[in-house]
C-alpha cells in the first residue's frame, strides 16, 4: 500500500510539473511566431483530442456509444463548448495577455468561484473555513496584481480579465461533468471534449480561411505545437491515473507544483522576474488553496 501511495505522488508531481511546463511553452511560442490563440487551440484541441480518443480506441473501448443518447448527448455538448473549450481559450489569452505563471495562478482561484456559486445556490453563507480560505485567498491575489501598489495594477486590464475568465471557467469545468465522467469514464469526456472545442473553434473563428496554417511547415513550430500537445496530454493522464493511489486531497496539495513549475522555468527561461510582494501574495494563495482543500475535507468527515 506504501508503495502504491508514493506512486500516486510521483504522478501527480510529474503530471503537475508537466502541465506547469506547458505554460511557458506556450508563451514562448505565441511571443515568438504569428500565431493567434483561435487557431493555436483549434490544432491542438483538435489533434490531442483525436490522440486520447485513439489511446482509448487500442484499448478495445467503444468510444461512439456515448453519441446515441440524447441526454449525454447533449451534456458532452455543452461540457465541450463551455468547460473544455472556454477553459482552454480563457488560459492561453491570459498567458498571450500576461504570462504563463500569471495565468496558471489565476486559474487556481476557481475553488472560490466554486464556493460563492453553490452558496448562490443553496442560499446559504459559506462556512467560516470557506470564507476565511476565500479572504486569504483573494488577499494573495490583491499582492499579485498590484505588487502593494493598490493604485496601479501590476498586470494589464486585458490580462486581469482573462484571468478572471479563467477561474470562472475552471469552475465551471471541474464542478460540471461530474456525472458525465462517472457515466462514461474521464478520458472519454475530456477527448471528445477536446475535439468538440476546436471543431467549434475553428468553424467560428473561420480557421481555414487564415494564412496561418504556413506556420505549421516551420519545423520550430511544428515541433514546439507537437511537443505542447504531447506535454499537455500526458500530464493530463498522469493526472487522472494519479487519483487511483492518492486521495483527492493530497492530489489537490500536490497540483500546486503547477505555477510553481511555471514560475521556475518563466525565470529561468524568460529572466522573468516579479515584485516581492507580488512572490508573497503567490506564497500567499498557495497555501489558502491549500487551507481550503484540508479545511473542506475534514468538513466532509464530520
């Protein structure tokens, strides 16, 4: 059991820092060839949705079933427009707007979205370890943006909004297909998720019209796209196969090493280098992620 637990941890880690090495990746490539988020997310949502569908596929699953009921239908429809879709655009136009750290730690703001939705919800003020959690959190992230410089934000409106679109949709993307993934199993979802996106990406961003698709001949973008879609993919899988020997919790705790990863690579590849209260408000959310997720479950014990 011990050594089935430190599986799960290395996973995780390993999937976390993938995932975390993924937005750097990205900036670069978007800061360095003339490429626009529509038509980067198309190829890529399209192309790593295809590959897990195929993983699936080799492994004798039948991957069309979940097309023939209407209802399930229906709900992989509007997870792959408004969870997978609005997810992934919303994350890659804050690292085209900010940077990939930035980004990363905006995203990881979507439990408190999460929290004031279901107290919307059910009409009910959130638990006092919520709502000390959420001050903190939201405490942190006030550092981010303005380095204590509360008149002038440190980052740009463009990237502020991004930012709060993407926690809004993260929200959105974990708490929605719950009973999606339980019915038809999370790779399912999350690939025809993905294919779902940039097909409806593409068509409304006319894809096919663009002159980008050139870009792709250059063997420095093509192999930088290969390598993000492969990166991602993976890290996603180690994810998911992570869950099977740690409890959610510890892979909660663990998925910090997302905007960590992002953060170390960002200085080291990009000499990017932030305010120091702006690393205190960073240390700041981390650990009120952090207070949240323990605090949530212990509540759950009781």
């Amino acid at each position: 059991m011990k050594s089935q637990r430190w599986k799960g941890i290395l996973l995780i880690l390993t999937g976390a820092m993938l995932w975390g090495a993924s937005g750097p990746m990205m900036e670069w490539l978007l800061e360095h060839f003339p490429l626009s988020v529509p038509f980067f997310l198309t190829v890529r949502l399209i192309v790593a949705g295809t590959l897990v569908l195929l993983f699936l596929r080799m492994k004798k699953q039948p991957v069309f079933k979940i097309w023939k009921d209407t209802a399930w239908r229906w709900r992989l429809l509007l997870f792959g427009i408004f969870g997978m879709l609005a997810v992934q655009y919303t994350f890659v136009a804050a690292i085209d707007a900010s940077n990939a750290t930035v980004a990363t730690l905006l995203q990881f703001i979507g439990p408190v979205y999460i929290i004031l939705f279901i107290s919307w919800k059910l009409k009910q003020f959130p638990p006092m370890y919520q709502v000390i959690g959420m001050i903190g959190t939201l405490g942190g992230l006030v550092l981010l943006l303005t380095n204590g410089n509360f008149a002038q934000l440190a980052i740009s409106g463009e990237a502020l909004f991004w930012g709060i679109a993407v926690g809004i949709a993260f929200a959105f993307y974990t708490v929605y297909p719950a009973r999606l993934m339980q019915e038809w199993g999370v790779l399912l979802v999350v690939g025809w998720g993905m294919v779902i996106g940039g097909v409806v990406l593409g068509v409304g961003s006319r894809v096919w019209t663009t002159g980008q698709w050139s870009q792709l001949v250059n063997p420095t973008v093509a192999g930088m796209t290969l390598a993000i879609i492969i990166v991602g993919t993976l890290a996603f899988i180690l994810f998911l196969s992570s869950m099977k020997f740690i409890t959610a919790v510890e892979t909660s705790i663990l998925s910090s090493m997302e905007p960590l990863t992002a953060m170390v690579i960002s200085f080291f590849w990009f000499s990017q280098v932030f305010g120091s209260l702006q690393y205190v408000g960073m240390i700041i959310m981390l650990l009120f992620i952090t207070w949240l997720t323990l605090a949530g479950e212990k509540q759950s014990e009781h």
